[in-house]
C-alpha cells in the first residue's frame, strides 16, 4: 500500500475547500456551510484549537485525500474526564484502498504523543460496516450503540460507539 501522512491544513486548502460547490446530496447529509466557514476558522487557529482540530490525510503519489478531525468532550467534570472523538472522511475515489484504517492509526498515534489524553472515541452510523472494520484494524474496540444519538438525511440514527485507550495494544 501507498505511504498514508497527516499534515496541518495550509491557506490554499482551506480557499479550496470554500470554493467546492455544495451540493444537494451534501445537505441531505448534514446541512450546508457558510461560503467563508474554511478561510476563518484556518484564520482562527489552522484547524489546530485546543478542544477540536483536524489535519489533512495525503497519500503518497495521489496528494490529499481526505481529513480526519477531532473534538473534546466531557464524560464527567471538566478537566477530569475529557476525552477526544474522532472522525474521518475521503475523498470517495480514494476508499476501499486501506487509507482510512491507515489514518485513524495514524491520528491516534498523533493524539497520544501530543497530548496526554487517556480515551478515544468514535461514532459511526449502525450502518456503516467499513468505518467499522477501519477502526477496529486502528486498533479501537466497539463498546455498544447509541439510540437515536444523531440527526441527519432527515432522521435520527443510531450510533456504533467505539473507543481506543492510551494503553490499549497497539494493532498490528
Ligand atoms: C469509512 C472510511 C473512513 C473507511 O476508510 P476506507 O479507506 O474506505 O476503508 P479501508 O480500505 O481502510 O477498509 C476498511 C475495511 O472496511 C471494508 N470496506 C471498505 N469499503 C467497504 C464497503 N463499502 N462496505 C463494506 N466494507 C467495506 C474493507 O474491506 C476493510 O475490511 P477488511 O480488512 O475486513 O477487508 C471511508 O470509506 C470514508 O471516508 N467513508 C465516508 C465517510 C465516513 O463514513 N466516515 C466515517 C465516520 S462517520
């Protein structure tokens, strides 16, 4: 398989990104964004803040692919019990090809050494086998389902919770 890197996003990414079009198929999905919602949040902070942030995925040979980002969240008192989500998504012409279980190691191995948070997690829809089977070769352990824990396309969906721990055997 191709070499799979992380990098910090650059300006001429985050112009790119504001100038996709929005499609409709991207509002069943989750909604549209401002126009200008990439230019100020790299203006804000590179995708880099202390509670959410996201790097570019690049593929040896095929340049970016996607991104994985994530968020901090409390399970109990601030400070005491936080813990980071992970999430992911490629470009559709670049799945199926090993990159996002790739990734999500590779995100993981970036959070422990660069922070000291102990938890992990990740939520995909019920539905999604591959996102499934990509976290579980990342090494992160199906813990159960959520009910209803999102909304999007219209409807509430159930979630598939996962979670990896610092000291959790690194996966193969
Ligand atoms: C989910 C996603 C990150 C997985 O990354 P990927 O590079 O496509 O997946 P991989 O090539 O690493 O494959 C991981 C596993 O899923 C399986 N898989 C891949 N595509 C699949 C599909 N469409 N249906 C079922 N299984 C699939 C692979 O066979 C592999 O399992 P195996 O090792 O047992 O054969 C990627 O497809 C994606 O970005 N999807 C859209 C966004 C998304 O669903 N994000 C997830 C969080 S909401």
């Amino acid at each position: 398989m191709r070499e799979v890197r992380l990098r910090p996003y650059t300006a001429d990414d985050a112009a790119r990104f504001d100038a996709m079009p929005q499609e409709p198929e991207g509002v069943d999905f989750f909604g549209y964004r401002r126009t200008n919602a990439f230019a100020a949040r790299y203006a804000r902070d590179g995708f880099l803040g202390e509670d959410h942030g996201g790097l570019a995925v690049d593929v040896d040979g095929a340049g970016y692919v996607g991104d994985v980002q994530w968020f901090a969240l409390h399970h109990g008192p601030k400070g005491v019990a936080r813990a980071l989500n992970i999430g992911i998504e490629l470009l559709p012409e670049h799945r199926g090809r090993g990159y996002g279980t790739a990734a999500q190691r590779l995100v993981a191995e970036y959070l422990f050494a660069t922070t000291t948070i102990e938890r992990l997690e990740a939520g995909t829809d019920l539905e999604n086998v591959a996102e499934q089977r990509a976290l579980t070769k990342a090494g992160f352990v199906r813990e159960g389902v959520l009910r209803h824990a999102w909304f999007r396309a219209g409807a509430w969906h159930d979630q598939v919770l996962f979670s990896r721990l610092r000291g959790d055997p690194s996966p193969a």
